[in-house]
C-alpha cells in the first residue's frame, strides 16, 4: 500500500503552493474544504460554516474519507501499480475535520471515529501560521488573527489521534519543498 503523508496547519501557511510544486514521485489530494465551499457557494448551497456548519461539516467529512478511500484506486492495471508504489500527500486529513467540528461548534464524534478508523502515516507535516504569506480568498474569510485559534484546533485534532507533528521551517517555498521531499523520500521514523 502507498503511504499516506499528511500536510496540515493554518489556513493560508502555503499548503496549495507547496503541494503545486511538490513534483514526479509524490501524487497530491487536494483540500477537501476549499472544493466544498467552491461547490456550496456555485450552487447556492447552504453547506457553508456561515450558513449550516452541520451540513458543511457533513459534507467536509464525507469528502476527506472519499477522498481517503478513492487516493489509492488506479484506473487502469498500470495507473493502480504506479498508484500503489507512489507516496501520497494530502491537503488536509480527516483529523482536520475534527478541528474544523470543534472550531464551528458542531458534534466532532463522527470526525473522531473516522480519524481513529482511517489512518495516514504517524508523522504529519505542520506548516506554521505565517503572517508574512496569509492572504484571504473566496474561500479563506478568516483574518490571520482567527487563524491562529483554528490552527491549534487542527493539531489538537491529530495529537488526540495519536500523530507525531513535524514542523515544517518558514523559508522560501523552494526550500519548504525540499524539506517535504526529503522527509517523505528519507523515510521518517516510523512509531
């Protein structure tokens, strides 16, 4: 089975321009959340944190396990042996949800037993909040100041999980890239 990485932290730490140019060998799963939100506000959905944070959080759930459950399933025999031998990185974990249920004030149960349930490699990644880069979108509402308690929600979401947090250092993106690559290529220390 292909391992499963995780890079998580503060909204707006870079995580989408790091997974963009993270490169052959390493396939990427993007954040379920920021589909989500696309998807609700395309629609007129009320599946948002500011409309229906139960329903969001529903959504959100069901997307991090299909995403979780469908990563490793290759299309052809070729497509699933090259699936199966290459490291995957997601954006976001489903013990993010369990943050996310917290942070909104919904029931996080149903985000805890699917974190126990559907496990990544015991090492996460952790990009810090950095001021310096965090930017609002369509997507990212939150100010930098909000972030910083949602932030620590979502780790407290992996430590409750019983995941080892690895921060990655503030630098250039290049160098950011290359501290993920090495640690995924390396084989960090297996608990």
């Amino acid at each position: 089975m292909n391992p499963r990485f995780v890079l998580t932290g503060a909204p707006g730490g870079g995580k989408t321009a790091i997974l963009a140019r993270i490169g052959p060998g390493i396939r990427t799963v993007a954040e379920p959340a920021r589909e989500i939100l696309a998807e609700e506000r395309a629609s007129g959905g009320r599946g948002t944190p500011d409309q229906d944070p139960a329903r969001f959080m529903e959504l959100l759930l069901a997307r991090s396990i299909e995403k979780y459950v469908e990563a490793g399933i290759g299309g052809t025999a070729e497509a699933g042996k090259a699936a199966s031998e290459a490291a995957l990185l997601y954006d976001r974990g489903i013990p993010d949800c369990v943050g996310y249920a917290v942070h909104l004030g919904t029931d996080p149960s149903p985000c805890i037993e699917a974190a126990q349930r559907l496990r990544y490699h015991p090492q996460v990644l952790v990009l810090e909040p950095w001021e310096a880069i965090y930017t609002t979108d369509d997507e990212r509402k939150m100010t930098f100041e909000q972030s910083l308690g949602f932030h620590e929600r979502l780790l407290d979401g992996y430590r409750n999980a019983g995941y080892e947090l690895i921060t990655v250092p503030k630098a250039p993106i290049e160098e950011r890239v290359a501290f993920i690559r090495g640690f995924i290529a390396t084989g960090p220390t297996l608990l």
